[in-house]
C-alpha cells in the first residue's frame, strides 16, 4: 500500500500546529478562551522552529521542499488565519462590522500565504537556506499579538477591550497584504548563545 505526501521528522511541527489549532478552536467554541489561547501560542511555537527543523535534513528533494513550503501554509491558514478569526469571534467580535472585519482579516492572510509561497518558490531557484526578510507581516503574528491583547482584558474596561478585538484583526489583515520588509528573527541564534 502506498500513500501521497512525504512522511519524515521534516514535517511534525507543522502537524502539531495544525492539530493544536483544531483543539483551540473546539476550546473557543465552549467558551475556554483562555485554553484557546494557549493552543495559539503552542502552534505559534511551532511555527517559529518548523523550517529550522526541516532545514536540518540535508537530502530533502526538491519535491518534499516544495512540499513542506505548501503544507506550512495550509496549515498557517487554519492555524492562524481561520483559528485566530474564530476565537476572536467566540470572544466577542460579531454583527455586520465583526463579521466583516473578520473575513477581511482571513482574506488577506491567504493572500500572504498565497504571495509568500509564490515568492519563496522564486527564491528557492536561485539561493538556498532561509529568507532574511518577509514582506508583509507575517500571518505567525497573531499568535503573539492575540494573546498579549487577552491579557490587556485584565486591565481595561470590558468597552474599551471589545474595540481593541474589533481594531486588531483590521489592523494586523491590513498589515499582512502591506509590502514592507520585516527581518525575520534568527531562531538559531536565540538558543545558541
């Protein structure tokens, strides 16, 4: 029997990403947001070390790179684009104008994602290893963002932290589809000291 894909250690993170996406979004939707939170965090974790990982296997094809640079962003859509739209939505963001700010902010992750891959096929074809820099902000963003503004409800009238959920998800979908540089953080270097 065989079966589609490519099944190595290259591509684990990516699936915990996903799966802890899945398991926040079940959170959200019976209301433990702080749970949901945490499974953010947990596939923005993932996230940040899932090229490092797959770049340490040195014999990977051409195929399983073009794979897992696809799969990364499917899954950063769940996790980070439907995922993130949702808890904001079971927290709070809703009617017309949540609604709207909501589908805003998932459209333009996919363009990201969608723009992102088609920029790193091109750059994959001339030069190996990892980019130095993205353009527009990355989608990861909201799993850093989103939890520091959970927090800000500790502090802030319950009026005041409700626009601040409307305003994020404009702002952060805005930003995403933006064409400015952001030098990506070196992961290496943060544990190699």
């Amino acid at each position: 029997m065989k079966f589609i894909g490519f099944y190595d250690y290259t591509v684990i993170l990516t699936y915990i990403s996903l799966i802890s996406a899945f398991v926040g979004m079940c959170l959200a939707g019976q209301g433990s947001f702080g749970g949901a939170i945490i499974c953010l965090l947990i596939s923005g974790v993932c996230d940040a070390f899932d090229g490092t990982v797959a770049r340490s296997k040195k014999n990977r094809t051409e195929d399983e790179k073009a794979f897992g640079i696809q799969l990364d962003s499917l899954c950063d859509v769940v996790s980070f684009g439907i995922f993130s739209a949702f808890l904001l939505h079971c927290m709070g963001v809703k009617g017309p104008l949540g609604m709207a700010i909501l589908c805003f902010y998932c459209i333009c992750g996919v363009i990201r994602l969608g723009f992102f891959n088609v920029q790193e096929a091109k750059r994959q074809q001339v030069e190996d290893g990892c980019g130095k820099f993205y353009r527009g902000l990355p989608v990861t963003t909201m799993s850093m963002l989103l939890p520091l503004v959970y927090l800000l409800r500790l502090v802030l009238p319950g009026k005041i932290f409700r626009w601040i959920l409307y305003i994020l998800p404009a702002v952060v979908g805005f930003l995403f589809i933006l064409d400015f540089r952001v030098k990506k953080p070196d992961v290496k270097k943060l544990f190699c000291k």
